[in-house]
C-alpha cells in the first residue's frame, strides 16, 4: 500500500509584511505540483528517503514521532517540479507532502495547523498547506485568516536567475524596521486583496498585489520589477506580484490571456534574454491525496 499527495508551489505571495509586530503574508498557490509518496519500507532504515531532502526526513521523524508511528519502516518518494530556492514553496511543498502522505499511510487524521507548526519548526514556512488562499504567520506557522478559493487568474512566473536562502534572509537585523516603514501601505494592500478575494475580483487582488511587490523593493530589491509592471498593464496584466523572500516576480493575468508569446517577448527585450517563465494559474492551497 502506498499513499500519494501532490502539494501546489507558489509563486511568491500576495502580499507580505508585518501588521502590530505579526509577520504575515497572503499566500499565491499556483499549479506547478510537488508530489510525495509514502510507503511501507521493509528497509531496517526507520526512514527511506533522498538524502537531498533533509527537511523533508525531519518533518517525517516529527510525525512519527507525533503519531508514535515508532515501530514502522517508512519510504518516501519525491517528484518535484517547483524550482528550489525561487520564493516558490519547494520545501514547504516537500515537508507539508510528506506528512499528509504519512499520516494517510498510517491511517491517522492530522490537522493543517499542526502540520503548519511542525513545518514552521524546520523553517519559515508557506501558507500553501492550507486550502484557498489564506493569511498566514509563516515565522509561527499559525494561520490568520482564510480568504476563501481565488477567482481563475493565469500567472506568468518570471525567474530572473539567482537562489535565496529562507532561514538566512528571515534572520535579517533590520527586518523589523523596514516592515515598519511599509505597515500603512502593507495594510492598503492587504485590504485590496481581502475584498479582492470577498467579491472575486482578480482586479482588486492585483492591484494589492502590486503595492505590496513595489513596498517591497526597500527589502528585497528586484532591478526588472519597475518595468515588468510597466509592460505586463500595457499588455493587460491585473498586476504584478513577488517573492518577498525570493528571487521570482509574478504577472497576475485574466483567465482568458492568451498573447504570452508576445509579453514574453516584450520582457526579455526590456529585461534581459537570461529569465526564464513558467506558465501557470492559480489555485487554492492543499494536498491531493491519492490512495493506492
């Protein structure tokens, strides 16, 4: 017996920033899939897995640890294609995929919360683990508010080149102070985004968006933002979002886009031939859990 789960990356955050010393962001989960299987090992090794996923060992021995799963030989299966190290969720995807698929496997019911908290424990974590698109605490891995299912948006997912590291990035000195900076137009952003996602208005969602991508230049500086935003709205983009923590920028576009050649085109013209696009849409967070 073997129990799959195909958890969504991201593609960046909606918004992102610090409210009355929460951090916080709105996640952006997009249709590009990492999937975890989890079996029933016969390998005297408590836990059979790639060695390239450590984050992913820990959680598991988390879990195990949680259900008391002590006894039991587990193997783990990864096929993956979120880019690492991009502000897409890989590793979230990873950890939150592995312990659905064990949990499943061991015939147990664990919440999202205490696979949030568990993840949060191995690093800043993505809110993704959740279904729809909620605010998260992605330093505590508390969940703050769920915004519901998004309206149908495509996404252009733009890779200008370049790997960050969460845990090193979240340990900046001056975090605080810069979220500070931004806190009244982190919240204008926010609020756009909230009603955005009340009335399923993709138009208010990328104009929040947007603001947030821009405030966010003062943390995390991305050079090809200015004009992305520039060429993507003359080409009928809703707006424009980021990876506050990462390197990757996102166009927000109507469901019925169809010129991504040209927008494609017009960007590697203005910004440079090297980025790279993945085409996608988003989605709502959460695992798909197949048994088999």
């Amino acid at each position: 017996m073997c129990v799959t789960v195909k958890m969504p990356g991201s593609c960046g955050e909606l918004v992102q920033g610090q409210i009355d010393g929460v951090n916080f962001h709105i996640t952006c989960p997009v249709n590009i899939f990492s999937q975890v299987t989890a079996y029933f090992s016969t390998s005297t090794r408590k836990i059979t897995c790639s060695p390239k996923k450590k984050k992913a060992l820990r959680a598991t021995e988390k879990i195990l640890a949680y259900l008391n799963g002590k006894g039991t030989s587990i193997g783990l299966r990864f096929f993956s294609r979120i880019p690492i190290g991009k502000g897409m969720a890989s590793s979230t995807a990873d950890i939150a995929g592995s312990c659905f698929a064990v949990a499943n496997l061991l015939g147990k019911n664990l919440t999202f919360s205490k696979i949030a908290s568990i993840a949060s424990e191995i690093e800043p974590t993505d809110g993704i683990i959740h279904k729809g698109i909620v605010c998260f605490d992605h330093i505590r891995g508390k969940l703050i508010e769920n915004l519901g299912y998004p309206p149908p948006m495509k996404v252009l997912v733009i890779d200008p080149g370049g790997k960050i590291d969460t845990l090193v990035f979240n340990k900046r000195k001056d975090l605080r102070i810069l979220h500070r900076v931004n806190r009244k137009i982190i919240e204008e952003a926010y609020f756009l985004v909230k009603e955005g996602m009340k009335k399923k208005d993709p138009e208010l969602i990328g104009a929040g968006a947007t603001i947030s991508s821009v405030c966010n230049q003062i943390i995390l500086y991305k050079p090809e933002l200015t004009r992305i935003i520039s060429l993507s709205k003359k080409l009928g983009a809703l707006g424009v979002n980021v990876a506050h923590s990462g390197s990757v920028i996102g166009i927000l576009l109507p469901s019925d886009f169809s010129r991504f050649n040209q927008l494609e085109q017009r960007i590697k013209k203005e910004c440079g031939s090297h980025l790279k696009f993945y085409r996608t849409a988003i989605t709502g967070g959460g695992p798909r859990i197949e048994d088999e």
